[in-house]
C-alpha cells in the first residue's frame, strides 16, 4: 500500500519498475537492498570511504557512464529519482547515507582536501558526473597531485569526465596531471593503468597502452610498503585484468585464459580484513567470472562456460548481464524454450538490456514455434526500445509474417477465419501464457525467483563502462 500510494496509482505501463528499484537501489537514494547487482553496490563502498575519511582507500575498480543513470529513471519509469545533484532528490525519499552526502555536497566550499576527495569519488559512483565537477571543477597542478590525499580528487575529476564526454579533451587533461609525473602511489599506479585502458580501448592509436601498462606495475610496486596485503593484491589482480582484456583485443584468447586462470588464483589466496574488503573481493570474483564467460565462449570451451554461469549466478543472482548469458548459452544449444524463459526473467531485471532480452525471447519464441507470442513480444521489445533499428525491424518482419498467416487463413475458409479471429484480442493471443507465466516455465538451473514487487523494503523510499579507481 506504500508503494501504490507513492506511484499515486498509477498502474500499467506507466508503473513504476519497483523490482528495478530494488537491484539498483544504491544508485537511487543510497541504501542498501538484498537484491542489489554486484555493480550496484559501488555507492555503498564510496558512503563508507567518506565516513571514514578514506580517501585513499580502494574502491570499485569499475564505474558506469552518465548514460547509465539515464536509462535507470527514463525506463524503469521511476522520475522522483531523475537527479543531477545528490541535493535534487526530495528529502523522503533519501537514505540517512543520501542525505549525508547531499548535506556535505552543499557546504562543498568549506570541505577539507579528504572530504572533497571522498564525496567526489561517492558522486562518481552514483553516475552523478556532473556534481563532481561542482566539487573538484578545475584540474589541480601536477605538483599538488603528487599528495594522495589531492590525486584522489584529480582521479575522480578525470574519471568524471569520462563518464559524461568520453575521451574528450577536458578528459585528456585531466589525466595528465596524473600520468605525466606520477608519484610512487596507489591512486597513482591506479590512474595510470586507466589510462593506458581507455587509450587501448577508445583512442584510435593504442600503441601507449602496453609501456602504460608496464609503468603502473612499476608504480604500484614501489607504493606497496604502504598497502596492507589485501590492497596490494587486489591492485594486482586489477592490473592482471587489463593484460586480459588486452589479449582478448588482440584475439589471443588461449594467452587471455592463461593469465586469467593466474588471476583467479591470486583472488583465492586474498584474506579481507573487513566489510570493505569483503566488497572489494565480490567485485574481483564477479570481474573474474565476467571475463571467464567471454572466454570460455570465444574458445567454445562448454564446460567452463557452464562452470562460469554456474558461479556467477551464484554471485550475482540479480544482475541483467549475467541472466542475458545464461539466456544465450540455452540458445546457443538449440534449447529454444530455455532461452525464451531465460531471456524474459533477464528482461523483468531491467532495464539494462530490457529490448535486447525481448528481441531474442522473440526469436526464441518463434523458433519454438509460438507464433502469436513472438509478435507480441516483437511489441513489447519496440515498445521498449523505440529508437532502436533492431527493435523496429523485427516488429516489421513479425508485422509481415503475421499479415501472411491470416491470408493463408481467410483463403482457407470461414470457418478457419472465425477460429483465427477468436485468437486474438487487442493484439494478444488469448492462447498464448501471459510473459510472468512463461518466465516460470523451464526457467535455467539456479534461477531464484524474482518477485515483481520486492518486499525486502519496509518502505518505498521510492524510484560503456569507464574504468574508475582500478
């Protein structure tokens, strides 16, 4: 009842995505959820930093771009939480760790060197890129990044930057001022090896990435008397997934196995120390399994890649990605049914990803031979995704085979006719299960059930990855 009073009851389509609320909720108003993604669970890790005053401290190694905030609020329908600064979101709708922040990004004027860092680096984590430029809004001097403390907020500067523009010419500079000179630091070895990953994956010459790459190595050595043990390895593992990333460019996917299989063994032997370093290790496992799956499938390698679902479902139960995966290693074996149930539990995850699922639970549909279903869900992909070339071709496509069938019906006869006409009412095959019915049906192994409307929350509290610290 909280929640239809908060949506003002509105139902329908234009309802509110609560389930979407609920896997992503750290980015909505602050708070944790059992149902958060992995991912989602940056901003928990950040509002720790700054109540700790760490600024030097690990965090996520990956954060999102501008555009995935975006999709959150515009497609999950949840518009209270449409912000642009932590202080845009309505007082009852944040979190005490929201409200904190939002509190600290006011007096940002009279913050000290380590709360500046801190919230800067919470802001980026919540895909406010924006705000952080408010905090930190001109690069600092090479010579003053040198201090950890103020290359903390030089790194989230530039990783801000990147987030909203790319790898534009603010952004450039922005690393610069940490790459050029760098001093013997974790921020330091961390910006370097960023660097040299967006350099290798979005400038059209690459060829800095690999002296990039052997500099950070460098760096993260000479500052590894101050690190605790965790933080060194962790830093390690974070530079060993670049190497793997850049042989799976470089298709030398065996070389990509290879150094992930070392990878992995090192993230084994990693002991956390606290509930931080509890997080830090979930992220590495789960960057870990991501990469496992790529390669696994590039190298048609079956076993591993089952053996990678199997751990990364169980890491990671809510994540999109993950259940888009599972999805289309069903399709890949010709198992059109467990595809179709696959790609639409993906899909009620949304919305990362929501048009893409429905496009191939279509496909599946029709290779299953459920003719009517696959046109509604071509529907419901278009309606999810208008702007997509894909999403409107295959509602074409469906729209023409459709037309053929019931020309091949009419001329059969009236009686075929009239059969054909009780089918269908306001586009839907009264025939065909409803999606939330077909989404239970031989659903994947180790698929928890996803209820349409959590209840982990007393209270609604209502609605191209850049590469971060690591």
């Amino acid at each position: 009842m909280e929640r239809w009073r908060f949506s003002h009851g509105v139902v329908g389509v234009s309802a509110p995505s609560w389930l979407t609320f609920e896997v992503h909720r750290p980015y909505f108003d602050g708070a944790d959820s059992p149902l958060a993604a992995v991912q989602a669970r940056a901003p928990l890790l950040a509002a720790r930093r700054f109540e700790q005053r760490s600024a030097t401290g690990l965090r996520f190694g990956m954060n999102m771009p501008l555009s995935y905030r975006r999709l959150l609020t515009e497609e999950s329908r949840l518009r209270a939480y449409r912000v642009e600064a932590p202080t845009d979101l309505p007082a009852g709708l944040a979190s005490p760790s929201w409200a904190r922040l939002a509190d600290a990004y006011r007096r940002r004027e009279q913050l000290d060197p380590t709360d500046r860092a801190t919230l800067a680096y919470w802001l980026v984590a919540v895909c406010l890129p924006g705000a952080v430029l408010d905090v930190v809004p001109r690069d600092l001097e090479p010579a003053l990044c040198r201090d950890p403390v103020r290359a903390a907020a030089q790194a989230a500067r530039a990783t801000a930057l990147f987030q909203a523009e790319g790898l534009s010419a603010r952004t450039t500079a922005a690393y610069r001022a940490l790459v050029e000179d760098p001093a013997p630091t974790l921020c330091h070895a961390q910006a370097v090896a960023s660097w040299g990953y967006l350099l290798a994956r979005h400038a059209g010459d690459d060829s800095a990435a690999p002296e990039l790459a052997r500099r950070a190595r460098e760096l993260l050595e000479r500052a590894a008397d101050g690190l605790t043990a965790f933080e060194y390895g962790t830093a390690r593992v974070r530079l060993d997934l670049r190497e793997v990333m850049r042989a799976e460019r470089e298709h030398a996917f065996g070389r990509a196995a290879r150094q992930l299989r070392a990878a992995t063994e090192a993230v084994a032997g990693l002991k956390p120390e606290d509930p931080e370093d509890e997080l830090l290790l979930l992220e590495s496992r789960r960057r870990l399994v991501d990469r496992s799956l790529e390669i696994a499938v590039r190298l048609d390698d079956r076993e591993a890649e089952q053996q990678a679902l199997a751990e990364g479902v169980a890491l990671d139960p809510y994540c999109v990605k993950i259940r888009m995966q599972q999805a289309q290693a069903q399709q890949r074996l010709g198992r059109h049914e467990q595809a179709l149930a696959g790609y639409l539990h993906a899909a009620r995850l949304g919305p990362h990803g929501t048009g893409f699922a429905l496009v191939n639970a279509a496909e599946c549909a029709r290779l299953a031979g459920h003719a009517e279903f696959a046109r509604e869900l071509s529907e419901r992909a278009f309606r999810s995704a208008p702007r997509s070339a894909r999403t409107a071709e295959l509602l074409s496509a469906s729209c023409e085979r459709s037309g053929t069938a019931r020309s091949r019906r009419s001329s059969a006869g009236p009686r075929a006719a009239t059969r054909s006409s009780r089918t269908t009412t306001t586009g839907t095959s009264r025939c065909t299960p409803p999606i939330s019915t077909w989404a239970s049906r031989s659903p994947p192994t180790s698929m928890p059930d996803c209820p349409a409307t959590p209840t982990s929350s007393p209270r609604p509290e209502p609605p191209r990855r850049s590469p971060g610290s690591g």
